[in-house]
C-alpha cells in the first residue's frame, strides 16, 4: 500500500472531538494524556503511549463509532471511507504508522483534549 497521508489540519481537532464526544466519555483523553505527561517520557513515547492508549479507546468503543473513525482515517488517507473500511490489516496498520510519523501528535492531542474537556 502506498497511500499518501496528508497533514493532520485544524478541521481534523474539531472531527476527532466529535468522534470523542459521540462516545459521552470526555476524561478519556484527557486522562491518557496527563497518565503520558506523569511518565516524564521523552515526546516521541508520549506520542507512541497516546497513540496505543487512544487507539484501545477507540476500539472498545468501535461499535458506537466505527463509521465516523473509517471517514476520518480515510480523508487523511486521501481514501473513500468504503475503501478504508476494506484495506488489509497490515495496510490499516502502515496508514495509521504513518499518520503518526507525519504529524505532530501531542500537540493533536492536545488540542483536542482541550476542546472535549467539560470545564
């Protein structure tokens, strides 16, 4: 699979909220981002432990919001949300590689942990 990832953008902080909010539990987030930030970690492993810790969120809760993760993934994908949902799992898994490869995800997290959360 060669799939050109694009720049995570300030329309994906508001998407990925959306997703988040859908799932009516708003300290997720912000929980596994202040467990990474207690680590003392260096960036890049906070960002592999917000990765992996968003991702199992994610899909515990898959049944409540799989068609809204499949459109999101799939327009930073450059895909249709049908042709996501249907890519082998070793290519599932390259994307999302390089989605983190390409981006700034703890400032991603951030901002969209700063929206979705209640106070």
């Amino acid at each position: 699979m060669n799939s050109e990832i694009r720049k995570l953008k300030a329309r994906d902080i508001f998407k990925f909220s959306k997703i988040l909010k859908k799932l009516n539990n708003k300290n997720s987030l912000q929980n596994i981002i202040k467990t990474a930030n207690e680590k003392n970690l260096e960036e890049q492993d906070k960002v592999e432990l917000y990765g992996t810790e968003i991702l199992c969120f994610l899909i515990e809760n898959l049944d409540e919001i799989e068609e809204d993760v499949y459109e999101f993934l799939a327009d930073i994908a450059g895909m249709t949300p049908e042709a996501f949902s249907n890519l082998d799992l070793g290519d599932l898994v390259e994307i999302i590689r390089k989605i983190g490869q390409e981006n700034n995800l703890s400032a991603f997290f951030a901002a969209v942990s700063k929206l979705t959360d209640s106070k």
